[in-house]
C-alpha cells in the first residue's frame, strides 16, 4: 500500500529544489520532513498534493490525501460547518462530529474569520480528517500559532492521528517538533533525503530523553547547526 | 471636537452608531444645510433671487405637492423608473454574463476582454445620436443607453473580481477535490461577490445618469420630459422638483445596494466591526 516517490524532480529555473528524490511512507506512519528553508519540503508537499504540475518521477499514492496548510485557508464565506462538508458526500453528521473531535462543536455556526488562530487551526485539521485521507499532509501547520497554543495542537495531532491512523506527512523548520510527534525524521538537503532516522521513544515524550537529547544534536548537525550556538 | 478630523473607515462608523458624542455630531450636521434654506428663502422673499433663476424653496415644495396631486410627478416617475429599471436588467445581466464568460477562462478573455476594453473609451453619452438613427426616439434608445452604461462597471468589477479571487483557495478546492462547477459556484463567485457589489453600486449612479441624459435630448414622457417641458414656461420650481427626485431615487436605489451588501457580505462583519 504505502505511498512510493521515485526519481521524483523539480528544477524552478535552474535551481533544482528536487532532485531524482526516491521516497516511501509508510501506512499509518508518522513522518516528519526537516530542511532549511528553501530546502524544497514545501515543494515536496505540494507534490504529494498534487498541486504542482511540473514536478516529474514517479509519485504513487493510494488511497485519498488531505492537506491541512500552514494557514488554516478556511473559505471566509462559508460557515464553519460549511468549511467542513466543503466537496464531501458524506452526512453532515459525520462534520459535526469531525468538529465535535477538535473541540469546535458549538462554533458550527460561526464564520471563520471571527476564530481565533488556534481555533482556525483545529478547523483546518477537521476538514482535512473528515475526508478520512491515508495520507495527511501537514505544511507547518503549527508555525503561526502562540507557544502555548501549539502545545495543545500538538496533542490534538498525536490524539488525532492515534485514532484514524493515517499516515502523515509533517513537514516542519522545528527540529523539537519533529522528536515529539513523530515516529521518523527525514532531512531535505540538495534536493534529496540525506537522513533518515527511526524513533523509538514511547509516547508522551520528553524534550530530555536521552535518545531524543542524541537525535537532536545529530539533526541540528545535519541542518547545518552546532547545538553550542544556541541557548 | 477636534479641528481636524479624518477620514475614518465607514463601516466602522457604522458599527458605533449610538453614543452620546455621535448624536450630537449628527445633529450639528443639520444645522449649515438648514441655515443655507433659510438664507435661499430670504433671499427669494427679497427679490434679491429672482425666480427664474430659482424659485424659492416654499415654492418648490408647494409645486411638488401640487405635481403629486395633479399625478403628473407619479407618472413621470413610473416612467423614468421603468427605463432604469429595463435598462439596469439588461445592462446588468449582459455585463455579468461577459465577465463570466472573460474571467472564467483564457480563451474566453481573448475574445471578450479586448472589445470589452475598445469599447470602454467610448463615450457612451456621444452615441446618442447614433442611437437615435438606430432606434428612432421611442423608448429603446433610452433603455439602450441606460444598459450600456450599466454593463461597464458591471463588467470590469465582476471580471476583476473573479481574477482577484485568491489563489490559496483555489488550492484548497484542488485538495478538496471539487469539480469546476463547485469551484465556481463556492469559491469563484462568492470571492468575486464583494468587488461586483461595488460595481453594481457604481453602475447604478451611471444608469441614474445616463437616464437624465437621454431623457433630456427627446422625451415626450418621464422626469426629463418634465424637466425640459418646465424650462420652455421657466418654471423653476418644477425644474427643482425634477432634479430633487432624481437625487432622492438615486439615495434610494444606493440604499438598497447598501442593505443587499450587508446581507450578501456578513461573512466580513466579524472582522470590519
């Protein structure tokens, strides 16, 4: 089953951003894609989305996908509800209860622009998850919301995911993330995947776990940062 | 209250209505206009305004009365209500159907937009006589008039309005997997609402005045008629009364673009309040 990326190329110009990249992701499986900016994580996104229509290779995906964007991208002229069933079949039951999941069943009514960040967020997550994907694909997603917000949507994530098993793609600039949710890391550089570690920590994690403590000098290392510049 | 006072956002004034410093900022607004009447009246009741310069305001409105009763005022304003109205639908409806057919796809702005464009730097109001040579001095001229000044500003807004939509939602349609037709119908038209109503407000001032001037150059019925008949006797009074009700349909046609507006764009209160 599981989702395969071969030889899979993107140049903008000259600047190749990917190049011959061979990927798989396993079902259920939660993967985070680590780079610098510019790095081309994005792009890979955007190409397992399928809203990039120059990329070349092989990319096969089975079963449905779902994208929840950096900014929550809620239709500002329909309902949150509305938000919810957007292009969907299914019974508006199944929405509310997608809701009801992220916490945002009284808001139902409410027109998106009134939400705050966070709650514009979880909306987002419900929308991508009532379409019931095998592939979650999460473009930093959690990069505009407050410190204190993101830990609650981090939870909401790991909870999420717990539950529908799909597998995700998290791609992320925050190395901290990326120990505390997933179950793999991949670094983006050159155009390629250049590491690709396993993580075994059990859930709920802690920022001092040795094994965590150890990965993250190696993928701050490979991002091209000495752990002693920072504080 | 300060000596300066700039422009503030209208929607947000409109959101604080009430307040005591608010009301009486709204009735000092009365004041200069009605001190301007009174000094008109004087000026009339002196002989130093003569009234075929102007009447005097007791006048005009004792001539408006008159022109109620007599029917004459009702019925050139049914008239002149209908050619805005026939001329606004058809106007309307053509200019939105063109900026549908040009914002939609690529092909369809290469054959619309450019005649759209040529067209545009005409002025409309020099067609008139062509008009006249096409269509007689009938009502189609007038209509016709009307709804090519209509089309315009329904056109360019409506057609900006759909390129303008922003591309992030259309992305999110792809993920969603909409078909055209939903994206069209959810994310296409409802983005370009707000900058059509804008057009739509737009054209209804051009369609009042498109309105006065083909009815000023061969009406035999309608306000204009009422208007020109009045210059031939120098009544200025009927003249005033003629202009104050153009201006008073123009209000009331913009007030329901307002009420439509707000109805139409509630989604964006939360955020302008």
């Amino acid at each position: 089953m599981a989702t395969r990326l071969s030889g899979v190329a993107r140049a903008f110009g000259d600047r190749v951003v990917l190049d011959s990249l061979d990927l798989v992701l396993g079902d259920g499986e939660f993967t985070a894609l680590l780079g610098r900016s510019g790095s081309g994580k994005s792009t890979l996104l955007r190409a397992l989305a399928g809203l990039d229509h120059e990329v070349t290779g092989t990319i096969d995906v089975t079963g449905s996908v779902a994208v929840a964007f950096q900014e929550p991208r809620l239709v500002p002229w329909k309902r949150l509800l509305a938000n919810i069933t957007l292009g969907l079949d299914a019974p508006v039951t199944k929405a509310k209860e997608a809701l009801a999941e992220v916490g945002l069943a009284e808001r139902a009514d409410a027109w998106p622009l009134t939400l705050s960040g966070g709650e514009a967020q979880r909306a987002s997550l419900a929308r991508a998850l009532v379409r019931e994907p095998e592939l979650l694909l999460l473009d930093e997603p959690f990069s505009a919301l407050d410190a204190l917000t993101r830990i609650t949507v981090h939870q909401l994530v790991l909870e999420l995911w717990a539950r529908h098993r799909p597998a995700v793609l998290l791609v992320t600039h925050d190395v901290d993330e990326a120990l505390l949710l997933a179950d793999r890391v991949l670094v983006l550089d050159e155009g390629r995947i250049a590491h690709d570690v396993s993580i075994t920590a059990g859930r709920p994690r802690h920022r001092e776990d040795p094994e965590l403590v150890a990965l993250r000098t190696t993928l701050l290392a490979a991002l091209g940062v000495s752990p002693e510049g920072r504080s | 209250m300060s000596v300066v006072e700039l422009a503030r956002p209208i929607e947000k004034a409109r959101a604080t209505p009430k307040g005591p410093r608010r009301r009486v900022t709204a009735w000092h607004r009365w004041l200069s206009p009605l001190a301007l009447l009174v000094v008109w009246q004087i000026a009339s009741a002196t002989g130093l305004l003569p009234e075929r310069l102007l009447a005097a305001p007791a006048d005009i409105a004792s001539t408006a009365v008159e022109l109620t009763q007599a029917g004459t005022l009702p019925t050139a304003i049914g008239v002149s209500l209908q050619r805005v109205l026939i001329g606004f639908l058809v106007g309307g409806t053509a200019g939105i159907v063109l900026a549908l057919v040009a914002g939609l796809s690529r092909a369809g702005e290469n054959a619309v937009d450019p005649i759209m464009q040529a067209l545009r730097a005409l002025p409309f109001f020099g067609l008139i006589p062509l008009f006249i040579l096409w269509f007689g001095i009938g009502e189609e001229p007038k209509i016709l008039l009307v709804a090519l000044a209509v089309s315009f500003p329904l056109y360019l807004n409506t057609f900006s309005g759909i390129r303008g939509v922003d591309g992030k939602l259309a992305e999110v349609a792809t993920t969603l997997k909409l078909s055209r037709g939903q994206l069209i119908r959810h994310i296409v038209l409802p983005g370009a609402l707000p900058q059509t109503l804008v057009g739509l407000r737009q054209a209804l001032g051009v369609a009042w005045l498109a309105l006065i001037v083909a009815e000023q150059v061969n009406a035999t019925t309608g306000l204009g008629y009422m208007i020109n008949d009045a210059r031939e006797f120098l009544r200025t009074d009927v003249i005033v009364v003629g202009l104050l009700v153009y201006s008073a349909l123009g209000l009331a046609t913009d007030a329901i673009v307002r009420l439509l507006e707000r109805r139409a764009l509630a989604w964006r209160r939360g955020f302008l309040a």
